[in-house]
C-alpha cells in the first residue's frame, strides 16, 4: 500500500524507518524542480556525495570530503559529470581543482540542499548534528546565516525522521541554530556575517503561523515576484517540509513550481524523512540506489563497499544513449 494517495504502489521491497526516505525525496523535488531535463542536478550529486563521505567518516573530514567532491567533477577536462552546478558550486570547483579551494563569503541557500545525510545520521545526537552540518556548510560558504540555515535544514531532517511536524518542529530548528549561531561565534574569524546570523533564530520563530496554512500561502508570505531568493529558499524550504495541510506530494510540488530544484530538494529531504520509502510522481532514476543509501543512513550501516561509485554512476548517466536526448547537461 502507498504512504501517499497521489502517488504509484510503495517500494515494497524496502523498509520504513526513521529518515530513510530523505534522500530519495530530496532527489524527488530536485526532479520536480526541472533544473536538469529527466534526471536530478548537482544538488543531488553533491548531497550523495555528503551521504556516502559521512556514513564512511562517521562525520566530516572536510580536506577528504572536499576531494570526493572534485573526483566527481571529472578529471582531465571533458569528463565532468555535474549536471547544471550552480555558478557557485562552478566556482568552488574550478579554485579547488588547482589545490586552493574558496569558501563563498555571500548568502546562499546551498548548504541547506546537502544536509540530509546529515540529519538522518545524526538524528539522535544532536550536538554532533550541529558541527558537523557547519563543517559541511563551512567547507564551500563563508556566510554564517548561510552555514546556520543549513544546520537548520539538518535539524528539520532529523526531527521530522523522528515524526516532527509543524510549529513544533520549527521551534526545535529555531533552537539548534541558536546552537549553530553560539558554536560559531567561538570560532568567528572562520565566519562572515556573524551579526547579520544572530537573528535567524527568531526568524525562524516568526514563520510559526504558516504551518498551519496552506502551502502556497508560505510561497506567497515569503516570495518575491520571481519566486524566493538567497536564504528565503532555505527558510522556506523548512517551513514547508514542517507541513502536514497539505499531501507530502504536493508539498514538494508547490516547493519545486516556486523555487526550482534547490527548494524541491530542501523541502523534499524533510518531507521523505518523515514518510519514509516510496515512490514518487516523478521518476527519479538510480531511485533504488538512493532509496538503500537512506536504509543505510537510517540503520547507522557504515557500508558502502558494496554500493555502487558516485562517479561510476553518474557517468554512465551522463553517456547512456537513451538519457543522451533528454538531459540538459552543461
């Protein structure tokens, strides 16, 4: 039986647990949000590289992290497999290929699109939850409001693996990055913006009310004309996968027709961590290979030696001629 009236028949052949679906319904609203024709983007690359790096390590080993990271942009030029990486995660990239990576000093919502993993690992451990999303956050963005909403986004994911939901669930991100925003402070020359971050906490705090609307009323509440920008995604993102008014397939729907593929995956991660494993409307593929790296975050299972190589898989997704037609790649 599906977990979603408006979607196709369950993965039966895996479990439900605590945040297994995270990922795979991140993956989801990436797809919904139709940065890459037929297929997801670099957001989910990048935040099943995070998955894998953090399930081996145990947390973040940011110089070895930082490594994956460029094996999966291909080496020599010409083999690149980044499918539409923002013009922030280009620049990162293209500094770190010649050994001296840049972390960006302007707001971004970013980091908020890789913290899965994060959440469902560390869904028990919360301490350990906030340094290691900052150390995710902090490796590619300067910008403390950018590194705490994307500890926000973490603790989202860990509290909706546990069946969190609404203005309970936005007081609990609004206290861990009041966490975040104190940890930071200690270690302020790594930061930018630390002043600017002190007031996420009762921002978050604010958008309390929305949950209880209608998810295209938190669109309009915290949107301009062209859709929301900067930290707004993130921000929205959380307030949107902290909803129960609507279906969770709509939820990612409105998440992905307002703010593209970067709110699809934030509010998606959310989302999927709550419900759990199933299939979605939109055809994710390698859909199996997410759905079992989430059991395996769920379950604490540090192997990855039978799974399939990042970079082997995309690849191949990149060249297979029947995708050849379909993708938008640059």
């Amino acid at each position: 039986m599906s977990l979603f009236s408006d979607s196709r028949e369950a993965l039966q052949s895996l479990v439900h647990d605590e945040g297994a679906g995270a990922l795979l319904s991140a993956a989801s609203g990436d797809v919904a949000g139709g940065l890459v024709v037929g297929g997801y983007s670099a957001v989910t690359q990048v935040a099943t590289v995070v998955a894998y790096h953090v399930m081996v390590n145990d947390g973040i080993d940011r110089t070895r992290l930082a490594q994956e990271l460029i094996v999966l942009d291909g080496h020599p030029p010409g083999t690149r497999t980044y499918r539409r990486p923002s013009s922030e995660l280009r620049q990162w990239l293209d500094a770190a290929h010649t050994g001296d990576p840049i972390a960006l000093d302007g707001p971004s919502s970013e980091p908020a699109t890789r913290m899965a993993a994060v959440g469902v690992w560390f869904r028990r451990d919360p301490e350990r939850l906030v340094s290691t999303a900052i150390e995710v956050g902090r490796l590619t963005h300067l910008d403390a409001s950018s590194v705490a909403l994307g500890v926000g986004a973490a603790a989202a994911v860990a509290a909706s693996s546990l069946a969190m939901y609404g203005s309970d669930l936005l007081f609990g991100v609004s206290e861990t990055v009041e966490s975040a925003i104190r940890l930071m402070e200690r270690d302020e020359f790594r930061f930018s913006g630390i002043g600017e971050a002190a007031g996420l906490p009762g921002r978050i705090r604010a958008k309390a009310g929305l949950v209880g609307e209608p998810p295209e009323e938190a669109v309009r509440s915290m949107s301009g004309d062209n859709g929301p920008t900067g930290l707004d995604v993130a921000l929205l993102g959380i307030v949107l996968g902290s909803s129960l008014i609507a279906s969770p397939v709509r939820l990612i729907e409105v998440a992905a027709m307002s703010g593209g593929s970067e709110l699809g995956a934030i509010a998606g991660s959310i989302v999927g961590a709550r419900v759990g494993l199933g299939r979605w409307p939109w055809r994710v593929p390698n859909e199996t290979w997410f759905a079992e790296i989430g059991r395996r975050l769920s379950a604490g299972n540090p192997e990855v030696r039978d799974l399939p190589v990042p970079y082997a898989i995309e690849e191949r997704f990149n060249l297979s001629p029947e995708m050849s037609g379909m993708l938008d790649i640059e």
